[in-house]
C-alpha cells in the first residue's frame, strides 16, 4: 500500500497542480486561513481551487457564498467547492453504489440504512481526493487549497488506500472472469447480487486513483500540509500529535499558522492573565516545531467572514511571499549511503525510546508507534540488507542497513 522511499525526490520534469491541505484542530479557524490563502494566491495570479471535505461544510459560510458540489468562481482565478459525498459517489461511481446497496440488502439490511452504508468510511475524505486527482490529471488549476476537517478525521486519509483494499476484496470477493462463469450460479443459490463488469470497472478505477492521490499526497515535491493552531495548550498537544502520525506516514508538513494571537498592546488589564499565558504557549510552539516557519495572524476581535476580510487577512499573513511556496523543504525521510552501508532515517519529533519499536520483515521495514504502524516498502536493493541498531536521536529514527552477510558476522 506505501510507496517505496526516495532518496531525494526531484521534482523535475514534475507537472500538476501545487497542493496545499490545512488541517487543525476543530475551532482554530483553519478554513478562515484556507479560505485567505485562496484568495491571496488568486491575487498573485494563480489559477486557484479551493474546496472544502469538513462535513460541516463552513467554508461557504466564510466566503459569503452558497457553494455546491461542482467548483464555483467566487473571485477572479479563485473557485471553490464543498464536496458532497453522495454527489461524488452517483456521479462517478453510480453503478458501484447500485451494487453496494444490493449487497447490503442481501444481508437484510434496512432500504435506507443500506443507502446510507453505501457510503462508507472515509469516504468523504476519499471522494475529496478523487476529486483532486481528476483536478490534477485534466491540469485546469495552478493551485488546488484542501479545507480538510479537524485533525482526527484528516488523519483518516492516511487509510484511503486500506478503504480502496476493502472495496475490492470484501466488496467483490469473486474475480472478474469468475464471477461471468460462476455469477449466475451463485445468484441462483444464495440470492447473493454479483457485480456487473461496469461495477468492476469502477471498483478498479476507484482503487487505482486513490493509490495514485496517495502518491502525489506524499510527493513533497507537489504536496504540503499546513498545521493551523491557536495558543492554547490543548490545541498545541493535539498538532504535536498530529504532526508525528504525518510524519510517520510520509506527509510533509511545510509550516505552522498561529490563529487569533491577540495583540499585546491595548488589550487592557481584564486580559493580562491571558497574555500571560498566551506568551507562554508561543514560546512552547516555537520550541516545539524549530525546523517549521511559524506565521501569526493577529485576533482581529470579530468575526472572519466575507471576501474583503479574508483576502486582507491572506495579505496579512503572507506579506510579500507567494502562499504557494515551499515554505520548508524538510523531507519527513531520508536514505543516504555511508560507507558500503545505508541510513534510513524517518523524522518522529515528541517521541521517547519506548514509544517506537522497528522491524524489517523482508523488503518492509514495520515501525510501531504508539497505537499507530506504518509498513514501510524499501528500495529493493535494501532487499540485500538487513535493519540494525534502530535509535531514536533528537526527534530522528534513524536505522541503519548492512549487508545481510557483514550483519550475521
């Protein structure tokens, strides 16, 4: 399911759209931050997406503007979209949903509750980048803006290709050229629906772009992440969080955006206790993410809402750099050659020791951290390699690779 690692990842001969996703947790105003990057990126001539895959859909609210499932000019060069997952499914994939809700029904499933199990979890997520790889694929746009939902959902999309899997090999556990020979008996003697080949078509092209957005996710060359956080310390715990499991899987998080910090001057006495601690959890953001830039954007006392606010905002925080930069060309892995052996080494800040465990099983490197593992596919050579001394150094798992002859030694 993972990508196998490159050394260093060039991006030329790169061709598509610059992708940035904000993530955050719920309440920071990370789509307020989306929704001025957009803009801002429009002003500075970009051709700009903007869409939104947050079930509560508050984008449009921002923006001032009824949005549908389909991207809508709301600027000059800046579109934007909320994505609707049933929408997504009937257009793209109606046949697949048909079956879906027949195979639910087989299990005597309730009519309507089968309708709404057709779309499963993560799919919302997932239709968001099947819709950014058709964006990506047709070129239309310079730049496309993900409003991803707060963190914990976002982290869901780590396991689209796992949803794909489950589409393919529980959805349809008969072959193709099985199910033409063996449908009819099957059907006959168990009522079970078997898929039409336009079923299969589009369970296979459904599992196919979403390893494909996979790979274009996690090309640091196309793709950043941008944390959104507030100065508060719940806020700061669950982005520390939230940046070790993006790490851990490969995403490159390229900067860290302070919302609402509230001006030292003129605040008066009522809020002294509040820039007191407020002082306190910029320092401990500041500490926390030293590789990250870190950009602030100022309390502005009312309510983000409308064009004219938010593309002052996008101006504010930006200033005279273009918001589609590569802020931080940090790569979450790195494979250098030392000396006849090989050092892997995968970036996992806010860990100790006793939080990671690492084993190589064949040409997979299976790193456990906390709840959460991550199945690694190495470069083949490495197959000739065996994984010893696995240390976690100053935030840096870093593995070494000997030949398996000089390692049995």
């Amino acid at each position: 399911m993972d990508q196998p690692i490159d050394q260093e990842p060039a991006s030329e001969g790169r061709t598509g759209a610059r992708i940035l996703l904000f993530t955050g947790k719920g309440g920071v105003g990370k789509t307020t931050i989306a929704a001025a990057t957009a803009l801002r990126a429009g002003e500075l001539g970009h051709k700009v997406l903007i869409m939104s895959s947050d079930p509560a859909h508050s984008l449009g609210d921002a923006l001032g503007s009824t949005l549908g499932p389909e991207p809508e000019e709301i600027a000059p060069g800046v579109h934007a979209q909320e994505i609707d997952v049933y929408y997504s499914i009937q257009k793209h994939w109606g046949t697949l949903r048909q079956y879906v809700v027949q195979l639910f029904r087989w299990q005597n499933v309730d009519e309507m509750l089968a309708e709404e199990m057709a779309a499963l979890p993560g799919m919302e997520e997932g239709a968001t980048f099947l819709w950014v790889e058709q964006f990506q694929r047709e070129g239309d746009y310079d730049v496309i803006l993900i409003d991803s939902a707060p963190t914990g959902e976002t982290l869901k999309l780590l396991s689209l290709p796992l949803v794909g899997q489950w589409w393919v090999e529980r959805a349809f556990p008969l072959s193709r050229r099985v199910a033409k020979v063996a449908g009819p008996v099957v059907r006959a003697l168990t009522r079970r629906p078997v898929p039409r080949d336009e079923a299969y078509e589009e369970a296979t092209d459904l599992y196919a772009k979403l390893i494909s957005i996979h790979s274009i996710l996690t090309d640091p060359t196309m793709t950043s992440i941008r944390l959104v956080v507030n100065p508060e310390k719940m806020v700061i715990e669950e982005s520390q969080r939230a940046y070790t499991s993006l790490q851990l899987y490969g995403y490159a998080v390229d900067a860290v955006i302070v919302n609402r910090v509230l001006p030292e001057e003129g605040a008066g006495p009522l809020f002294s206790e509040y820039l007191t601690a407020q002082r306190r959890y910029l320092e401990e953001i500041e500490q926390a993410f030293p590789r990250l830039p870190i950009l602030r954007v100022p309390h502005l006392g009312r309510e983000a809402q409308g064009l004219p606010l938010l593309a002052e905002i996008g101006r504010g925080l930006y200033g005279e750099r273009d918001p589609t930069e590569f802020f931080s060309t940090e790569r979450p892995f790195r494979l250098t050659p030392q000396d006849g052996t090989y050092l892997l080494e995968i970036h996992l800040p806010f860990l100790g020791s006793e939080d990671v465990s690492v084993l190589q099983y064949g040409g997979e490197l299976i790193v456990q951290v906390r709840g959460q593992r991550r199945n690694i596919f190495l470069p083949k050579f490495l197959g000739f390699y065996s994984a010893k001394d696995a240390k976690l150094e100053e935030g840096w798992l870093r593995v070494k690779f000997e030949k398996a002859e000089e390692a049995k030694a």
